[in-house]
C-alpha cells in the first residue's frame, strides 16, 4: 500500500464495521488543508483498494474494511454459560470468533 492508501486504512480501522461514506473520508483522513485544496482527493484511491480487495462497498457508495474470509471447519456455537463450565473444568474452549474481525496491517499489505 502507498502513503494514501495507509492513510485511508487507518482512518477505516477505527470505523471498525460500520460503512463510511466517502466524503467523511475524504473529509477527515487526508486532513482539514488536503480536503480544501483537492474536495474528492481519495475517491479514485478508493476505487483502487476496492479492485484490490482491501475495502468492500455498499449499495450507496459507502466504504469498510473488507473483513478476513470465514474459516470453515466443525466450529460451533455454545452458550457462555456451558462455556464457562468447561472452562472451570479444564477444558479449552476455542471461540469461534467473529466474521467480522478486522486482519493485522500485513494481511491487507499483501493484497
């Protein structure tokens, strides 16, 4: 990723799962002297990082983080309250985690 695309996925990461639209983003992540000079300066870095796989966009043309892809395997759900109970008793109980868990820094350097 280049200097702006960094700026941009900072900027996302602390939206966490919610969309933002793009003129926020261009508003708040290059700066109040960027979005005066240039108004829609990310739009077209936008685009980019979505070709690229990094961001995911809606229907109205708000941006995210695209989340890391779901594991598949035997993972199932269980109440907190079994899970505590195992726990107590010795057992490890792996969460299952959450879908929409945002990967390290590296994970989308590589995309």
């Amino acid at each position: 990723m280049d200097a702006d695309e960094r700026e941009i996925h900072q900027f996302l990461k602390s939206w966490g799962n919610q969309f933002v639209a793009a003129r926020e983003i261009c508003r708040r992540a290059g700066g109040k002297r960027r979005f005066h000079e240039e108004p829609e300066w990310a739009k077209p870095i936008l685009l980019r990082m979505v070709e690229r796989g990094i961001l995911e966009s809606n229907s109205t043309g708000h941006f995210r983080i695209k989340r890391l892809p779901k594991k598949s395997g035997d993972k199932r759900w269980i109440s907190p309250d079994i899970a505590k109970i195992l726990e107590e008793s010795g057992v490890k109980v792996e969460d299952a985690g959450d879908a929409s868990d945002i990967g390290p820094d590296e994970y989308y350097d590589q995309l």
